[in-house]
C-alpha cells in the first residue's frame, strides 16, 4: 500500500500498462478505484487517462498550486503541469512532443 494518498494534485508514476514507468498529475479522484491523471504530453488535461489506484505508485510531491486551481474551476495547461514535472527531475520519464 502507498504510504502517500492518492488526491489530487499528486505525482503519481505508473506500474502497469502502456504507461508503465511513466509520471502523472492527479487531476480528479473519480472513486475509490479509480483516478484521471495527466502529464501534459501523452495525457492532456482536458483529456486525462482514467486509471485504476492500484496500478500507480504515488510520488512524495504534491503540486499545491494545480491543487488549488482544479478546486477553484481555474484553467489548467499542459505545459504547467510539464514544467512542474519538469522542475522536480521527472521530465526524462515523458516521451518527446510532437512538433506541428
């Protein structure tokens, strides 16, 4: 079991399935079972992947800003939750954007 909680806001990294070894923002808790997670490359926010907890490890990091702006209704950017990503060394784990 995670000893961090999954809630939105936190890093997250994937164990299993296509994304496996890959780093995600928490963006909605949807149930006990289930979150939807972004990172801005291959999960946008507006279109975030619903996945199941116990398919994730949950990171120390908590972004507290992108907390406050999803529970405020504010908008959210990609490359926000990037740089975040970016900031604290999980940048290496996202695959290449696409130009153009």
């Amino acid at each position: 079991m995670n000893s961090f909680p999954m809630e939105v806001g936190r890093v997250v990294l994937s164990r299993a399935g296509r994304d496996q070894g890959h780093c995600f923002v928490i963006v909605d808790v949807i149930d006990e079972n289930y979150v939807a997670i972004a990172n801005g490359c291959q999960r946008k926010v507006d279109n975030p992947k619903k996945k199941k907890i116990k398919h994730l490890v949950a990171k120390p990091e908590l972004f507290e800003e992108i907390r406050e702006k999803i529970f405020s209704k504010k908008r959210i950017f990609d490359c926000e939750v990037r740089n975040k990503l970016d900031a604290i060394g999980y940048q290496e784990a996202l695959l290449p954007r696409k130009e153009g």
